[in-house]
C-alpha cells in the first residue's frame, strides 16, 4: 500500500489505484481503467495568437470539451476521437491563423481526480525552520481536509 498526493508519482509506480476524497472510495482501478472514466481524452496546447472567431469555431467542433485561450496559450481539451489534432489544426487554418509550437498530451491522473470530484488537487509544499530540516506538505482537497507531513531528520547531538 502507497499512499501519496502526488499523482504523477503515482501514475509511474502503483498498478492499482484507489482515488479517495473525505475517505472515501470515489473509484478503483489501473491508471488505464481510471482514464478511460474521464470525458478528456487528451489536450492540446497550442502557441498562436488566436481570435475570438477561431475560439467560437473551435468550441463548435464536436470532440471539444473545452478551449481556453491566453496570453498566447490555447488550451483544447478533446474527448477521446481520432484526429483531435487535425481538427483544430483546420479550424485555425480555416480562421488563418498560423500555430507556433503545438503538442499533446494524454489525460491525467489529476485529470480524473478533478473529473470525478469536482476540485483540483493543490500541493503546497513550504520548508525550512532553523535547527531542523522541515518540509510540510499541505494537500487541500476541500477547505475542511489538510494534510501535514514533517520530517524531522536532523537533530541536534
């Protein structure tokens, strides 16, 4: 048994995992079964300087589960479909907008705890008091659940 708030961690070495929230059991399964839960598919991330006509188009395509544009930064969350990317790369080209870096990636076990509960998971970690090596890790799942871990390696002889 591994317990940890550190799903990428998690996603590298457990072959089962229970994702639990105020203790209790939310779903069970391999990294593969609890992807294959969430809508997200995959997201796609492209550099570009994008209109809001291009946004209204890109939330129109039928695989979209959200677009977010900033900064220069698009954001395109897609059910699982073939040619996600082909999709949004036409709808830019159709709009004649030009993509700098574009790439993709596969949901995630953060993906699947924010689906299923509702809330993102946000680690703080915060460190250092004299005389001793402190790391706290504060987890907030909900304003009520929080977490500390303190190591207390070095002592004084």
């Amino acid at each position: 048994v591994y317990t940890s708030h550190y799903m990428e961690e998690v996603e590298e070495i457990c072959t089962r995992i229970m994702i639990m929230d105020k203790g209790h059991t939310l779903a069970c399964g391999t990294n593969e079964e609890l992807k294959a839960l969430v809508a997200a598919g995959e997201k796609i991330i492209i550099e570009a300087d994008v209109s809001e006509a291009a946004l209204i188009k890109l939330r129109s395509l039928p695989h979209a589960l959200r677009v977010e544009y900033e900064s220069g930064r698009l954001e395109v969350v897609c059910e699982n479909a073939e040619h996600n990317v082909a999709d949004v790369l036409d709808a830019l080209s159709a709009a004649r907008i030009k993509p700098g870096r574009i790439w993709a990636e596969p949901p995630t076990l953060n993906d699947v705890f924010l689906e299923i509960t509702g809330r993102e998971l946000q680690i703080l970690i915060a460190s250092a008091r004299t005389g001793t090596r402190r790391a706290h890790l504060d987890a907030r799942l909900s304003d009520r659940a929080r977490f500390t871990v303190r190591d207390d390696a070095r002592r004084t002889r």
